[in-house]
C-alpha cells in the first residue's frame, strides 16, 4: 500500500456540498467538465488547483461511475472528521469524544479501512511532522495516540518525522564535534535541550524510543564538550539534568547521572558561574583536563560492566 494525497472528487468535480453527490450528479459533471475541455483546445485543465489530462479524466469518471467506489468516496464525504482530515489536515478528527464514533467508522467495513487508510497514512506523516517541529504539544497529545489503521502501517505513518528527528541526532553529534574542536556553544546548544522540545519527544510513541535514546546519548556528547573544550560546567549541567527529562533506558540514564555527579563535585549547584571560571584559571586546564581523563575512564568503565552483564 502507498500513501497518497485524497482529493475529494466531489469538490474537484464543484458538485454541491448539501447532499451527497449521487451517480446522476458525476455523470452531469462528466459531460460539462469534459465539454469545457474540449472548448478550451489544451493539453490539461485545472480542476481546484489539480491538474488533469484528457486520459486522466476520463480514469477518475470511470472510477467514480463504480457504484461501489462511489460509495466509498460518499462514506468518506459523509463523515466530516474524517474527510476534513485527509483533505486538510485537521486533528478533530483525533478528538478524545469522537474515538468511539471513529473506531464503529472503520469497522464498519473492512473496504471502508481498505479505502481510507492511504490516505490516512499520507496525511498523518505531514500533520506529525508538522506539529513536532514546532513543538505544540496540545496537537502532540492529539497525534501520539493509537492510530486507526493496522499496526503494520505505523512505520509509514512516522516516517517523515523519524527522519527529521535522526537528523536532529545527527546534528547534535556533528555539534559536539565542533565544540570538542573549540567552536564556541551558541543557541543551537539550548535549542535542542528547551524543555518544549523534550516535552515534544517524550510524547513521541514507543517507535521513536531508539532515536530518544540516541537523543540523549547526543546531549551527554555535546555536555562532555561544553565542559572539557570550554569549561562551561553550568551549562554542562543544564544540558545533561534536560537529558535526564527524556524517556530512556536505564542505561543512558545512568550514564547521563554518571557524568552530572562527577560535575556536581567539580562545581556544586551552590557556586557562581563566575567562581567555576576562577577556578579553571587557578587550577590550569593540564589539571583539569587531567581529572575529565578519569571521568571518561569512568564512564567507559561503566559501559563494559552494562554490556557485560547484558552478556550474561
């Protein structure tokens, strides 16, 4: 199955939206759109924004001539959540009052499910995407719930903002990089940890817990980063406690606590930002690059007992 764009053919065909658009009705369109497309001597003709050839046109009539994809295509119209969300994107359709009104729907028929789940699946990827990257929540809350389609399908409906999110990761690796290099934290370091974006991925569902996973992992690089290349030990901190807030494995977890415990001894919450600067200028960076040596050591340390307890 291949997700694709609904277009209602009912507004493309401009029948009246009063009543469901009956057999007599296509036919009529038929004959007018089809006489304006001679009259108008070109290769396409635009129907609301869409583009059509001869030969197209004359495969979406034959379609809807079906009786019984017709019925489909009225089934759709007739329930307004429904179309409204594979025409336009609008999340009513997801409405806590309108889950059992959707589910009875769906289950209706199995050709219903059939009809409708393409285009479901084409919409949803752009409207979760959407939403993610502008970190709203209340459409979240909506969108990250049982989807009414099969399980196998999921995948497809995710798509795009798994993708997006992995670049996400990719990028937060890339700038740990750079930071371990001596470029300067700029806005991009409080960007990927603002807490709507870490509200954002924890509403995210189960599929995406590998790249929450990596998410964090990506946090805790470009933290060792900000701390060992600039010693800027606060925004260390802040970097890895927003890490702390994600949905995780033990395991990162603890490496993330592992290495906020270690930075808490080297600069409790208590001090001022401008004392943990007095203090890399006293104590040289030789010495402070030598302690981060044995926090590292640590943290590898602990990772092998994970891994070999895992083995075991």
């Amino acid at each position: 199955m291949k997700p694709i764009p609904y277009f209602s053919p009912f507004d493309l065909l401009g029948l009246s939206t009063e009543e469901t658009p009956d057999l007599t009705a296509i036919r009529r369109a038929r004959k007018r759109i089809m006489a304006e497309f001679e009259l108008a001597d070109t290769a396409e003709i635009t129907l609301r924004g869409q583009s059509f050839d001869k030969s197209s046109l004359l495969e979406l009539f034959e379609e809807l001539e079906d009786v019984g994809t017709l019925e489909l295509h009225q089934q759709l119209y007739q329930f307004t959540p429904a179309f409204d969300f594979v025409t336009k994107g609008n999340t009513a359709f997801f409405s806590p009052h309108l889950t059992e009104k959707t589910r009875a729907w769906l289950t209706n028929s199995l050709e219903v499910k059939d009809f409708f789940t393409p285009f479901f699946v084409f919409r949803y990827n752009q409207v979760l995407l959407k939403y993610f990257r502008l970190n709203d929540l209340d459409q979240l809350n909506l969108l990250c719930k049982p989807l009414p389609v099969d399980l196998s399908y999921y995948s497809q409906c995710y798509k795009a903002t798994y993708q997006y999110l992995q670049l996400q990761v990719d990028g937060l690796s890339d700038l740990a990089k750079q930071i371990e290099a001596g470029a300067s934290p700029g806005p991009e370091v409080q960007e990927a940890c603002d807490e709507m974006r870490i509200n954002a991925l924890n509403l995210l569902p189960d599929h995406f817990d590998g790249l929450r996973n990596a998410y964090a992992a990506a946090l805790e690089d470009v933290a060792l980063a900000v701390n060992n290349a600039h010693g800027r030990t606060k925004l260390a901190k802040i970097v890895l406690r927003q890490g702390l807030k994600l949905e995780t494995t033990e395991a990162v977890r603890f490496n993330l606590q592992y290495i906020l415990d270690q930075l808490m001894e080297i600069s409790p919450d208590s001090e001022a930002f401008w004392e943990d600067l007095q203090e890399a200028t006293a104590t040289g960076l030789g010495n402070k690059k030598h302690r981060w040596k044995w926090i590292v050591g640590g943290i590898v340390a602990v990772k092998l007992i994970v891994l070999f307890f895992r083995l075991i």
